[in-house]
C-alpha cells in the first residue's frame, strides 16, 4: 500500500519541526529520507508512528488515516518500527524476542492458552513456524535459543530488524539502521534489507546518516533540511545534487 504524506506541520513551542512536508511512498518502493542533524527525520518518523500528532496536514498509509491512531494500534494498521536504539529484551532468547513481535498477530483467547486447549496449540506453532522463518532468512540460526543481553551489537540490529517483520508489516520504518556498525556489519545489514524489498514487498522509509549506505539501498531519497522538503529524487539525482554535496563533503 502507499504512503501519503501531505502538508505535514509540526511545532514545539516556538521551534518548527516540520514545515508543510509533502512524500508519497509507492506501495513497496524503500525511500529513504536524508538530512543534517534537527532536519526533521525523526519527528517525521514520530508522526507516522503516532508518537506526535502534527498540529497539520494528512497521513495515510492506504486507506488507513494513521492520525487516528495511537502508537498501540500501529501494529494492527501493519506498521512496524525499527529503532535506532536497540529494543530487544536482554533475558529473553532470539527465538523468543522475534514471538514477541507476534503478539497482535495471537488469535486465541486467554482462556485457551491457560487451558493449553487444541486451538492454542495450533496457534502457537503456526506462529513459531513463521517465527522460524524469519530466523532463518536472517541468517540467526546458530544463535536462536541464545539470550540477546551476551550478543554482538551486529547481530542485535538483525534481531531487531526480525522482531519488525515477525510483525507481518506493509510498512517498515527503518530509523537510522545502520547507527554503530562497523564497515562488514553495514554491508550485511544492506543485503538483509535489500532481500527483504525485493522478496517481501514491504514498503519500506528508511532514515539514516550514512549516505553511501541510502545511495545503495533506496528507490527514491528525500531531503529535509530545517522541517522542510528541499530536495527528492533518485539516488543518482540526490547524489549530483549541490545542496547534498556541500552537507555531506562530497565531490560533483
């Protein structure tokens, strides 16, 4: 489905955080939205996401309005965040993490599941099964059963990222995925995310700082600068174009 952004306005007290931003993402298109420190990235994710309502404008993902929502029913909506600060639960496994992400997604009543009658049963190994795809598309095998709290900070952005698409998203929000990783573990966090827009068909928003990284990756990229639109296009658009050249030091 596709992501409509229209005229979107959102102020703090005197400061203007977004300024009449107008995307529309197509239905499983990965854009990405570039820009300094204060641009508005993460106030336009905060939005989308129901963590701020704008004071303006319209946001739509289908015909859903995600205005109306709040964060809880995000999930419900097939909406799914990844975070830039890892989420994950120390104590708990991998294999048990990514369950968590199914939670909206459990069908049978409380009362079966304490009961362990037959239609909880059922319920739970067809979300383990998926559960284990996931765990399996990601490469998290040999590290299922292992508590998140003693894995490297590479292998936690994956789980992250599994926990997001055991939630059975249409739309990803992918915030600053790349923060903290080193050159090899970017490059496999790329490839994951490029497999997941060309064999799932999720409309993917990526925000990040690591231009070569959104170069590589998006359909699309959209510049904000001081909470408004300045610049979009393709990468090769974005990566000749002036304004983006002296932000981030590169040569035309």
């Amino acid at each position: 489905m596709e992501l409509r952004v229209d005229d979107l306005g959102l102020r703090f007290a005197g400061l203007t955080a977004l300024d009449g931003v107008s995307l529309t993402v197509p239905s499983g298109a990965l854009q990405a939205v570039i820009g300094p420190n204060g641009a508005g990235k993460t106030s336009l994710f905060n939005c989308i996401s129901g963590v701020y309502q704008p004071q303006r404008g319209s946001l739509h993902f289908g015909d859903v309005d995600l205005r109306s929502l709040r964060p809880h029913q995000m999930a419900g909506a097939g909406v799914a965040r990844m975070f830039q600060n890892l989420a994950v639960f120390p104590h708990l496994t991998v294999l048990e993490n990514l369950l968590l992400g199914r939670h909206h997604l459990w069908r049978s009543s409380w009362l079966a599941d304490v009961l362990a009658l037959p239609a909880s049963r059922r319920e739970e190994v067809r979300h383990r099964a998926r559960v284990e795809e996931i765990i399996e598309f990601l490469d998290l095998e040999a590290v299922r059963k292992t508590p998140a709290g003693v894995l490297p900070y590479g292998v936690l952005k994956r789980v992250e990222l599994g926990r997001a698409l055991a939630m059975e998203p249409r739309l990803l929000l992918l915030d600053e995925p790349a923060a903290g990783l080193n050159q090899e573990e970017t490059e496999d966090l790329a490839r994951y995310l490029l497999d997941v827009h060309e064999e799932r068909g999720i409309t993917m928003l990526l925000i990040e700082h690591d231009l070569g990284f959104v170069l590589d990756l998006a359909d699309r990229v959209a510049v904000l600068d001081f909470g408004r639109l300045v610049a979009e296009g393709t990468p090769d658009e974005i990566a000749a174009n002036p304004l983006v050249q002296a932000a981030y030091g590169v040569a035309g």
